[in-house]
C-alpha cells in the first residue's frame, strides 16, 4: 500500500546495494566475511559515498545486529604486543581500553581470494572503537570507528 517496505537484513547485503547513512548515500563495492574462533561470523562491507571508502562490520549476535562503521586508521609504526600488555591504547589524548579480543579467518566473498588468518583488537572509548587487525603474514591494520544503532542504516537499495 505505501510501496516496498521490505527490510533487508543487514548482514545479507551485496555488492551494488546502497543505503543512507550519515546523511550520505553509500554504495556496497565489496565484501568480505570473518569466521571467529568464538563460533560467530561478522560480515564486513567496503562501502563508498562517491569521495570516501569506509566500512560497515555486521554481526549477528543474540538475535540483534551489532554493527561498526569505521575508517582507515594510519598509525605509524606502533609496537601491538607492548599495547597488547598494557591494555590500553592513547589516541589524540584518549586511553582506548583493550575490550574484545578475537582470532579467526577472513575471506573476501567478492574477489574469493584465498583464507587469510587474522588476530583482531578492538579498543573502546565509550562508543568510539580503534580495531588493530594482526594477519598471518605479520602486517597491520588499523581502523577508528564507531558502534552504531542498526536503524541509523536506512533506504537499502537492491541492485
């Protein structure tokens, strides 16, 4: 009567959909899937607006989406294992407390790359979240992000 409702859930999203966020309309252009030690899988979608990439992690867990939207986060040369033992993180003044820590595997579901494993740091200040991801081949990568509310992500587009 008043056109598609359909909600999608936002862990089955795919490459092309778009939705609202932020006051911006982001575009899926690629996703991957984590496989954690834990039993639970997160889905990761790299998404852009037209002038920013950024990525939005969906796991369900207990029945409810949990979800993070972050972006790339250059950190330099840092030393993980004496942040690791320290439990916390400085970041512009801030301490990010060592909250979460989980191992697994992560596969890219657009390009099907091959498996690669992975450790995952998540550091919490209040909602904010700095991610620190160990792979296998002993690179890094970090990421500063929020947890965000399910219903902020709004007008999901199918192809």
């Amino acid at each position: 009567m008043f056109g598609n409702k359909k909600q999608h859930p936002l862990n089955k999203l795919k490459v092309g959909f778009s939705f609202n966020l932020f006051k911006n309309t982001w575009t899926i252009i690629e996703v991957g899937e984590y496989s954690w030690d834990t039993g639970n899988m997160s889905v990761e979608y790299t998404i852009e607006n037209g002038s920013q990439r950024a990525y939005l992690e969906v796991e369900f867990y207990r029945g409810e989406f949990e979800v993070i939207y972050s972006e790339e986060l250059p950190l330099g040369t840092i030393d993980l294992d004496d942040i690791i033992e320290d439990g916390f993180f400085n970041f512009e003044g801030k301490d990010y407390k060592l909250d979460e820590t989980y191992s697994g595997s992560y596969r890219n579901m657009t390009t099907f790359t091959s498996t690669e494993t992975l450790t995952s740091y998540q550091f919490y200040y209040k909602d904010d979240c700095i991610t620190i991801e160990r792979w296998s081949d002993g690179s890094i990568e970090s990421f500063f992000g929020k947890e965000i509310k399910p219903k902020k992500i709004t007008n999901i587009n199918t192809l």
